[in-house]
C-alpha cells in the first residue's frame, strides 16, 4: 500500500460510481437488502416500547390477561427480529460474494492482457495482492460496510426520536455522554485506520518477498544464504506482527472506554430517573425502556467507528483495483484482421528499446519468405530475443514496420497473429497439471490420438508411455518432475499441435543434454523444410543447415549469409564457429 493512501477521503464519490456500478447487475437483490435493513432499523425501538407499556399498564395494574398477550406479543417481535436479522445477514453476504467474485474475474481478465512490460516494473507479490487481498477487504464493504453503516445510522435516528417522545428531559440527561463518546470514536477510528494501512503494506511485502524466494529458491541453496534471506524475512514479518499488535491495542482500549462511557450514561439515568420516580414524574417502565434504548444507542456508535475504517480501507483497495481495471497505457491493443498467414516476414527500419534512449534494435532490415529458415546469432544484449518479442507484440517497437505477408503486425488481430506464430522459449514453463494438459493449453478440440501422433514425431512419445499414468502424469509446477530435455521436448509438441505458419525457436537447444539436443535437432530440421523458422542459436551447430544466418552486434547486423558464405568470409561468425568447434574438441580429448 502506498505511504500516503491513509489519508484518502472516505467520500470519493468517483470510486462510490465505480462501486455501485459493480452493484447493479443485482440491483434487485441489493435492493431487497435495504428494505431488510429498514425493517430491522423500525423494529429496533419496538422491544423497549412494549417493556415500558407492559411494566407501567399490566404488571403495574395487575391484569394477568394482557400481560400474557404482551409476553406473547414481544416473543413474536423476538421472532420477527431475528428472521429479518437472519435474512439481512444472508443477502449482504450473497451479495458480497457475487460482487467479489466478478471483480477478481474481471482484475485478472485485465491482468492476462497487460504488456510484459508492466510486468517488467510490477513485482508479482504485489499484483497477487490486488487480486486476492485488495479483492477480499472489499467483501467486507458489502457485508458489514455501507449496509451495516446505513441500518446503524437508522437506528440511532429512530431511537433518539423515540426517547424525545417519550420523555425529552431524560433524553437529554442519557444523550450528555455523547461528545466523550464521539471524540472517543474518533481517536479510534483513527489511529486503526493508519494501523490497518501499516498491516497492509506489511502483508504486499510480505507476499511479494515470499514469492521471489520461492521462484528463486534454487539460488538461495546454491549461495547459501539461506540464514540471511530467513533474517530477512523475520524482519518483514516482524513489521507485519507489530502493525498487527497496534491495531489489537487500539481496540483493546478503546471498546473498554466506549462501554465504561455506556455505562455512565445508565448510571445518569437511574440518578435522574430515580428522582423522578420518587416525585411521580418519570414511571419505572420509562426508566426500563430508557435503560435498553441507551445500549441500543451506544452499540452501533461503538461499531460505527470500526466500519467506517472497514469501509475505508474498502475503498482504498477499490482505487488500486481501478488503477488497474483502467490502465489503458499497459493494455496489449491493435487491429482486428485476420488476414490470411503464410509466412512472409519482413523488418523494415526497426528500432526498439525497452527505455528510450536505450536502443536494443537500430534500424534492422531483414526479411524471411514463405518456408524458409533464419537464425540470428550474437553475444548476450545483442538484440535476438527482443525480434522475437516484437513478432509477437510482446512489446511494442517505436519506430520502423514489423510485416507479416504485406500487412503491419499492428493491424492483426492480437489473439490470431499469436495463434499463427508458435515459440518455443529457451526456458520451458510447464504448469501444474498433466502431459495432456499442458500439451493441450486450453485447446479442447484436439484429440489424445493427434497429440500421441505429433509426440511420436517429435521423440517423446515413448518415454511418455513409460511414465506412470503417462499422458496424465503430473509434471508438477515449472516441470520440475522432468529433465530439462524432456521439457524441451514437450514444449516443441505443444507448439507444433497448433499448427502455426511461422515458428520461432529461442535457443532452445541451449541447455539440454546431447541426446535430447540430437532428438531436437532432427525436430528442427523437420520444421525448417516446411514452415517459416527463425531461430535464435547459441549452439551454431543446430543452423548449419539455415537458408540465411545474420550476426548480430548490439542491435545492429553485421554479417549475413548461409554457413559457407559466412565461413567464407573469415568475419566474425567464422570466429564464433572456430571458437565452438575448439571447444567442442577439448570437450571430446578430456
């Protein structure tokens, strides 16, 4: 939570819009919520009304007739109470649910389609808070927020009104403890809301430093530093307990004031009304329904305070969900055609960078026709993986046209163009699922028979088959129950069971094994006599066979040609072959 979101205004009319505007797809129910509310506000003076009238008529006059008809009649009230009380209860949480639902579908609808490169300047904790923290302190805007805050407020409008009719000077003597209440109520509320914001922004911290570990986990046990990112996180955890234990001793403190402050008002009663009685003025069933209409009255100025915080931090959740719901900036956006693909690509003038003016791509021209195959080779930072990042407007280049079979990249349909290139990434993610699902990806129109098929071609098949459940073995999160390879190798089946015209493979024989690289290979090899391939090579033996090859130098080409050609030439990819090719030899003499 950001520094200063404590001192938000509880008011913000633009975010109350945006709230109720997720309230009107159950208007009907909501408003069935406020007729139950207002039901449960009018009975609330009832009970002490009839106590008084039973106490100063039947009991008083002896008249055992009416008194069990009161009795009866206040049981009935008791009864009727308790169903609305039960009914209220039961629509604002319905209603809670259904909203908090929606919303958390609609924040991560929203998250699946922001660019990389929010993601690049967001920590992932932080968005795992909006979508689940931030979302969840809203359920408590609907369930014991503005619905709550409204019927107390009735209340107390309907009891004061009830005791002036009743008797106006014992209700000014009851009601003189408000301003100690008040000012009370107000320290309170507060002190918890600054409380509430600390334990907040301790919990995205602490979600956020939790999720990094655990990703990075490997890197922690290799360096050791296990014991440091432990002090670490019981540092952080240690914000989280103190803002925590603040918040306890405000209301450990405060609900003890506001019931000794109660009990003083009863207290000027019975002094005030004892006088009364004893001068025949007040009767003894005044002072009685006077007595419960004080606790009514107190009861809901006590809540008050604690939902007027609830329903704050509500809406200061709410203005960081809607800062995202309505970034437009970050929203991947483009044209709507779904012009035919063949695979023709061109790069006309292409200039890139994640930051201006940090160029990664200066003013690149290539161009790959329908079948053939290019690889791009170059030292770390030389701009490989950024053409593919463009192809895919993962990113968005600023200056010059990316072409796919005469039409700019920008003027596809976004879903379509991706569905047309296939990528097969240095590093696999695989989710926590089975074989099938994540060869699948969402695609259920594909049957068990064309997935075995198409892994029967890429190698893979038969050591699926060797595994328990196989197809429907769980590769558990990230893949981490296979090799490398075999990731590798279910990534190349996963991309070509959709089917793409253009498929971009980013070193993906940089970190397996050599029999998974000779499977890989001849997969490669496969793909490159019939579908566009632009391949991004660290190992320059998997583009021999490549109908173009350009060497790229911070962003810039240097060479190009096909592997003769460049041999040839003596240049700088003659030298990174050399240097591949004496490695290799030492690798085989050892």
């Amino acid at each position: 939570m950001e520094k200063e979101d404590y001192k938000k205004k509880i008011v913000d009319y633009q975010i109350l819009k945006r709230l109720f505007s997720f309230i009107l797809p159950y208007k009907g129910r909501f408003l069935l919520l406020v007729i139950l509310i207002i039901i449960s506000a009018l009975l609330s003076p009832a009970l002490p009304l009839m106590i008084q009238y039973t106490i100063d008529g039947p009991i008083q006059a002896g008249n055992y007739q009416n008194l069990s008809l009161m009795v009866g009649s206040m049981v009935l009230l008791l009864v009727i109470t308790s169903l609305v009380a039960y009914y209220n209860t039961f629509e604002s949480g319905w209603l809670s649910s259904r909203i908090i639902h929606d919303i958390r579908l609609k924040v991560f609808k929203k998250i699946i389609h922001l660019r990389l490169k929010y993601y690049d300047e967001t920590a992932i904790g932080k968005l795992v808070t909006r979508t689940i923290s931030d979302v969840e302190s809203l359920s408590d805007v609907f369930s014991s927020g503005f619905a709550a805050i409204a019927g107390d407020l009735m209340q107390i409008v309907l009891i004061i009104g009830v005791m002036f009719y009743i008797n106006w000077k014992l209700t000014l003597i009851s009601l003189s403890t408000i301003p100690l209440m008040l000012i009370s109520t107000y320290i309170f509320k507060e002190k918890v809301k600054k409380s509430f914001n600390l334990v907040r922004n301790a919990v995205a911290n602490l979600n956020s430093f939790i999720q990094e570990r655990i990703s990075g986990m490997s890197l922690v046990q290799i360096f050791n530093v296990e014991d440091q990112e432990y002090r670490k996180f019981e540092a952080l955890n240690s914000e989280h307990k103190k803002a925590n234990i603040k918040s306890i001793l405000y209301y450990s403190v405060y609900f003890p004031v506001a019931d000794v402050i109660a009990a003083l008002g009863v207290g000027l009663i019975v002094w005030y009304g004892a006088r009364g009685i004893i001068g025949e003025e007040v009767t003894f069933g005044t002072i009685t329904a006077f007595i419960m209409y004080i606790n009514q009255f107190f009861r809901p100025i006590r809540m008050i305070a604690d939902r007027v915080n609830t329903l704050q931090m509500g809406v200061v959740s709410l203005s960081r969900i809607i800062e995202i719901l309505d970034d437009k900036e970050n929203l991947e956006n483009g044209g709507t055609e779904k012009y035919p693909v063949e695979g023709n690509v061109k790069f006309e003038n292409v200039w890139f960078a994640y930051n201006e003016p940090q160029w990664i791509l200066k003013d690149l021209s290539f161009e790959v026709k329908k079948g053939q195959s290019v690889a791009f080779v170059g030292a770390t930072g030389a701009g490989k993986t950024s053409i593919i990042s463009l192809l895919n407007r993962l990113y968005p280049h600023q200056k010059g046209n990316i072409i796919i079979d005469g039409h700019k990249v920008e003027d596809f349909d976004l879903t379509y163009l991706r569905s047309q290139i296939g990528v097969v990434l240095q590093e696999v993610f695989l989710f926590n699922g089975s074989i099938e699902e994540n060869l699948r990806m969402g695609n259920q129109h594909l049957t068990l028979e064309e997935i075995m098929e198409v892994a029967s071609d890429v190698g893979i098949h038969d050591f699926i088959m060797s595994l328990p459940r196989q197809y429907q073995y769980n590769v558990m999160e990230r893949g981490a129950t296979l090799s490398m390879g075999q990731r590798q190798l279910l990534s190349f089946v996963r991309v070509l069971l959709q089917k793409p015209k253009i498929i971009v493979l980013d070193e993906a024989t940089s970190s397996i094994d050599s029999e998974s690289e000779m499977l890989i290979q001849q997969t490669i090899e496969k793909i490159m006599k019939n579908q566009t391939a632009i391949i991004i090579a660290h190992r320059l033996s998997t583009i021999q066979n490549a109908d173009k090859i350009i060497v790229l130098d911070k962003g810039e080409i240097l060479e190009s040609g096909n592997h003769q050609q460049l041999l040839e030439k003596q240049g700088t990819y003659a030298h990174l072959y050399e240097l591949q090719f004496d490695n290799q030899s030492l690798k085989i003499s050892d």
